[in-house]
C-alpha cells in the first residue's frame, strides 16, 4: 500500500469508525469495494476490530512442527475444560489450543473427536482450496495479490437459490446495501472470499470452489475467457468434476498433514452445483481436526505462510460480532471466527421452534482465535477454540456465545469458571443476529 492511500484508510477509520464485515478497515486496494465505502446508516464495533493489516501476524510460524496429537494435554487446562462441560450435553465436543507463550503451548478437548455435519465452516476449505490453486499456478505473490484484486467473476446460476444477504455497493452513491447475491453480479475474487466468509454465502461457496476447479484445470493460463471456461464445463461430466472437486479440497489438507476423513464437505452449496459438481462422499467436521485447520494456519503450513495470512485476515471480524464472539467479554479481542450451523424442526406438542433451536438437529459449529486484548502486550492472551454441539431445544448462538465468555476466563484467569447462561430475550435474539 502506498504512503498516500494509508494515510487516507487511517483518516477515513478515524472519522467513520464504524465499518462493517471481515477484512482489515484499511484494506481497501485489496479489492473489496465496501471497505472504501461509506454507509448511512452504521453500527459501532467492538475495540478489538480495529487492527489494521500491518498488525495482523501469524504468531506460530517458528513452531511449525508442533502437533496436538504428539503432545500431553495440559493437565491444569484439562481440568478447567472438563468442568465447564461435564454437566452439559453428551453432544458437545471441544479443542482449545492456547499459544500465549509459542515456546510452550497447551491444549485441552473434551470429545474432541465427535463428528457431525460443519455447516458454514466447511467454506473455511473451499477458501484453502482457492489458494492452494493460486499458490500452484502463480508461485509469485504479487500475481496472486492480483488475481484476488481484479479478476472479476459473474455470479451466473451457480449463485441461484441463496437467501444470505451480502453488501453491495451502489456504484453511483457509494451507499452499501445488502440483499441476496444474483445471477448477474460480478465480484472480485476477493469480494466473492469475503462474501463467502463474512456473510457465510453459499452463492459465493459455490463460486470460490468453482474458481478452484478452473485454477485446477488451467494453471497459469487461469483466469480463462468466458468461452473457455463453458468449454470446460460442457465438455467434463458431473462426476469428473466431482472427483476434481474432492482433489482441489484434499490436497492442501495433505499437504499440511490434516485428515479430510475428519473434515470434508462433500457437495456444493447451491442447487445448480450440487447438480453440475457430484462431489459426493458427506460432509463431516470433528473440534480436533477443526482446531488443527487453525493452528496450521497459525503456523503458516496452510498452502504457505502468506496465504495463511491472508486468509487470517479475511476471517479478521470487522462486523456485528454473533454467536461464540458475541459477549461483552470478547469485545476488546480481536476475532479471527468461522461458524456454521444447521437446525431441523419437526412438530412436537407444546414446542413451538425458532431459529438455532431445532428440536430434530440443531448443529451449531464455532471456529475461532482469539487474541485477547486485540493490541500486542506482555499480557495477551492467544488461543483458538474449535467447538461442536447438537443441543435440541436449545438456542446454539446463545448457548456458544455464553461458553465462549466462560473459555475466555478459564484461558485468561487460568481457572475453571461455571458458565453463566441466563440473559434477556432480547440479548439471547441478538446473540444470533449478524446484521
């Protein structure tokens, strides 16, 4: 970035400090239109999303080789997790990872190898599947970088049937809207991540992993013309693309020494590419493999040390903060957070169901790191926690939120801490909402 446009990110933050979504606030040459945006109507954020790139590290690139599975659990933070769960539902399962001292870093899980369907957080592989393809046909950074920023993709009917809503922003007043992606919009490859990430898209799941297959397929002549590209497509089957699909995802897993048994997605997550993508084989995540995912990527061994980072920084959370990281403990923490989640309701006398509180599945996924406070000091706390849940009748975003400010304590008090659950109605609705 140039000295001139930092210097009109940092004036633009100061006087308009409540930007919204994922992202960094002074990204705005990285091709996401919104964050050089203005918005009439604004939310304020919390403390902790304000760091800008140059502040975003990954803490753990000389601990490469370090593995949960080779190491002890750490008996204090066993014990500590293992109270905050041991009266709770057979269903949860949990990993926390705490790297406040690299040189000496401790976990804990409690069923951490329990599996259910990851809803949104499987999106956190289609992200590496991206740039893994770009890392392949580009070994220089900066095309990458330029990819991301300028290579602009039309939605077409792979984004058809997606109710998330995304910002757009409105080219004449430079006003953010947000509404459903179309068929006919066209995104940066770095605004279809964020749209995937922040907003949890499908439309832009779908595209990404369709962007991955095309890097697959072309290599360094990607991006291809839109007549090359249909070509492709008409010409490869439903099942070789699904095949192709599994191998854009599988690879940087392996790379890295991750299991895709134990986290995989296995369909697209529109319509129309479920039907043009038999990729097949289920969708699966466990709290320990999803906690892996995080600390390669802390170790910078997820496809290289500035892909890592970059996508640290696009799940960076510059919006309305919901679900785990919703509480006011977290509010000076910076969050990098993915989560997912997939409820199913069936009628039951006396039970009427709500959003989060299916009383059939009620799976709910949280992946995140916390760097507790947001600026670096002697005192900071860094962990991850990958946790998973299937809790009926229960409403998950308030259930996560209010374990998340319980594994806030235990990690910063170094104490086992008992949960407080209650709260308002209204607090426990807004514990859902990410707009």
């Amino acid at each position: 970035m140039s000295r001139n446009l930092v210097v009109v990110a940092a004036s633009f933050i100061a006087i308009f400090p409540y930007l919204l979504h994922a992202y960094p606030l002074d990204g705005g040459d990285r091709g996401i239109s919104r964050l050089v945006a203005m918005q009439s109507t604004v939310k304020k954020l919390a403390p902790g999303a304000y760091l800008t790139q140059s502040e975003i590290a990954l803490t753990l690139l000389q601990q490469g080789a370090w593995d949960l599975q080779q190491t002890p659990r750490d008996p204090q933070l066993q014990q500590a997790l293992e109270g905050i769960f041991q009266q709770r539902d057979p269903s949860y399962g949990v990993t926390v990872i705490d790297f406040s001292i690299p040189e000496n870093i401790r976990w804990a899980g409690v069923r951490e190898k329990r599996t259910q369907i990851p809803g949104s957080v499987g999106k956190l592989l289609c992200m590496t599947a991206l740039f893994d393809g770009l890392r392949r046909a580009f070994p220089e950074e900066k095309q990458r970088e330029n990819l991301l920023r300028q290579r602009e993709v039309s939605g077409g009917e792979w984004v058809v049937g997606d109710s998330h809503k995304v910002p757009v922003v409105d080219p004449v007043t430079t006003a953010i809207h947000y509404r459903p992606i179309r068929s006919d919009d066209r995104f940066t490859l770095a605004e279809w991540l964020d749209h995937m990430i922040s907003a949890s898209a499908n439309s832009a799941g779908s595209v990404i992993w369709k962007e991955a297959l095309l890097l697959h397929q072309f290599r360094e002549a990607y991006p291809p013309t839109e007549a090359e590209e249909a070509a492709f497509l008409a010409a490869t089957s439903a099942v070789k693309l699904g095949e192709m699909a599994q191998q854009v995802i599988q690879a940087p897993l392996l790379a890295a020494e991750l299991d895709p048994k134990s986290f995989r997605v296995g369909s697209f997550w529109t319509s129309y590419g479920k039907k043009r993508v038999q990729a097949g084989g289920g969708s699966t995540v466990s709290p320990l493999e999803l906690a892996r995912w995080l600390l390669r990527l802390e170790q910078g061994r997820l496809v290289d040390s500035w892909s890592s980072l970059e996508m640290k920084k696009y799940l960076y959370m510059t919006k309305r903060r919901y679900r785990y990281v919703y509480p006011p403990e977290l509010t000076q923490a910076a969050v990098y957070f993915k989560s997912g989640s997939q409820f199913r309701c069936r009628p039951e006398e006396g039970y009427s169901c709500g959003k989060y509180m299916g009383n059939e599945q009620n799976a709910m996924n949280s992946a995140v790191i916390i760097e507790s406070p947001a600026s670096a000091s002697g005192e900071q706390k860094r962990y991850l926690v990958a946790l998973t849940s299937d809790v009926r009748k229960v409403n998950s975003a308030w259930d996560h939120a209010r374990l998340g400010a319980a594994i806030e304590e235990m990690v910063t008090q170094g104490r086992t801490v008992v949960v407080q659950s209650s709260g308002s109605q209204d607090e426990i609705r807004s514990s859902g909402r990410s707009e």
